[in-house]
C-alpha cells in the first residue's frame, strides 16, 4: 500500500488493483516523490501473488498532466530526475499481470506516455492528449519515442512529437493508441469490465503472452517463436491448464487457482 496521499492504492478482492493519480488541483501532474512511489507501488504489486489486473486512472477527471516540472530539485541534475522517472517506467512496463489505463481529461506529456505504457488503453469522449514536450523545451520521454514509433510509424510518430497538438480521443483511436473509447465519465467502468474478465483467466498462461508480446514487438521472429515453446512447456505443468482441458472435456467453464 501507498503511504503517499498523491499515489492511491486500492484493491477489490477479487484480485482487481487500482492505482490512482490524486493530485487533481494540478490534473495529477507527477513529481518527483510520486514517481518514486510508483516505483514502489508497482514492484509491490509485482511481488504479490494475489493480485491479477492493474487499473492505473486519475482523480477529479483527469488522468496525467505529465511531470509536475514546478516541484523540480534544482540541485538535482537532469540525468539523475531521469532515473527516477525511468524506473517507475520499468516497473509499470515490466509487471507480469495486464494493466489498464482508464483515460479522462487531460492526458498530456508523461502523462499520455504512460496510458501507452499499459497494455490496454481506454479513454472516455472527455479525453485529450498530446505530445506537449516541444513546447515546453523539453524532448520526449517516460518511453514515448519508442511507444509512438512503434505504435504508429516514424512519421507519424515525428508529427506527433515535434508538434505537441492537442488531440481528441478519437483522433488518437484512430492512430491506433487506444482500445476503446467510451462515452464521458465510463472509461473506469469499461476498465473494470474488462479487469474482471481478465481476473478470471489463468494468471500464468496470461502472464506469459503479455511477456511473449512485448519480447515480439522488440525481437525477431525465431526467438519469439522460442519464447512461445518455452511458455507453452511451462503451461502445462501447471494445474490451471490441466485444470482448462478438465472442463473442455467437461463441457463445463474452468476454475482457474493461479497454480
């Protein structure tokens, strides 16, 4: 759990986490201490064994203003802030169980990258997003040169950036950034939609081709091939996969244990 008031953890029980971004007088804007506790947050969740899907949103109806560039240490160097931010990057990016960002409002800077750092992304009609670094004489960071590049093309990805539009959420639908995108004030409850049906699939199994897919989008073809025989020789020593051809036998819906 979260001792910071600005990073709230919850969870529902039935293996649903929600992370929300609470600083909504400043659009969750991110400094410095909250992207520590993110790391935190996130490597916490990573360690558990009971928890299946993360949804990541923000309070007061705006998910991410970005990095908050006004609580910045200036005797800190820039190198040194970059880790910081890196590193709730990799822990957010890296945890085995599916994330889901539920988009409202602004979702700007780091703050966009970090909805495309979730595996599935939702946004409701209210949404906005932009590449805003430009404008604020800054490059882009928290992954979004490779997220957009690799999500949208090179030119697309160089339009985006070097511009910083502002840009509706059908407009990044389009692109190809989001999943779905929901009427005003319904991204969290399509988010929990989808966070139960995945809660109710085996966690290993699932697990396993979110790694597979990633490791796919940054591979060549023979090794992802390789990783697909290595988690499919894993599966089946498990009890929920014998547990999976049980029930089809059975005609019957499986009851997955996360063993």
């Amino acid at each position: 759990m979260s001792d910071n008031p600005d990073v709230l953890v919850e969870r529902d029980g039935n293996g649903i986490v929600t992370v929300t971004l609470n600083r909504p007088t400043s659009r969750n804007s991110v400094p410095r201490s909250s992207w520590t506790t993110l790391t935190e947050v996130f490597g916490e969740i990573a360690g558990r064994g009971d928890d299946r899907v993360v949804v990541l949103t923000g309070a007061g109806g705006d998910f991410c203003s970005g990095a908050d560039l006004r609580g910045q240490d200036p005797a800190e160097s820039p190198r040194r802030a970059m880790q910081v931010v890196n590193a709730a990057l990799f822990a957010l990016r890296d945890l085995p169980l599916p994330t889901i960002a539920a988009v409202s409002g602004v979702a700007v800077g780091a703050g966009f990258n970090m909805a495309l750092a979730c595996d599935l992304a939702i946004a409701d009609e209210t949404a906005r997003f932009s590449q805003i670094f430009a404008k604020r004489g800054l490059s882009v960071d928290f992954g979004g040169s490779w997220f957009l590049t690799h999500m949208v093309g090179l030119h697309r990805a160089k339009e985006l950036a070097f511009f910083g539009r502002m840009y509706s959420a059908h407009e990044i639908h389009a692109m190809g950034l989001l999943n779905r995108v929901v009427a005003p004030g319904e991204a969290l409850g399509q988010a929990y939609a989808w966070a139960r049906e995945l809660a109710g699939l085996a966690p290993l199994p699932l697990s396993q081709t979110k790694e597979m897919l990633n490791l796919a989008a940054s591979s060549g073809f023979h090794e992802s091939a390789l990783r697909e025989a290595t988690a499919q020789n894993l599966n089946g020593t498990t009890e929920d996969t014998r547990e999976a051809v049980r029930a089809f036998l059975e005609k019957r819906d499986p009851v997955f244990r996360g063993r």
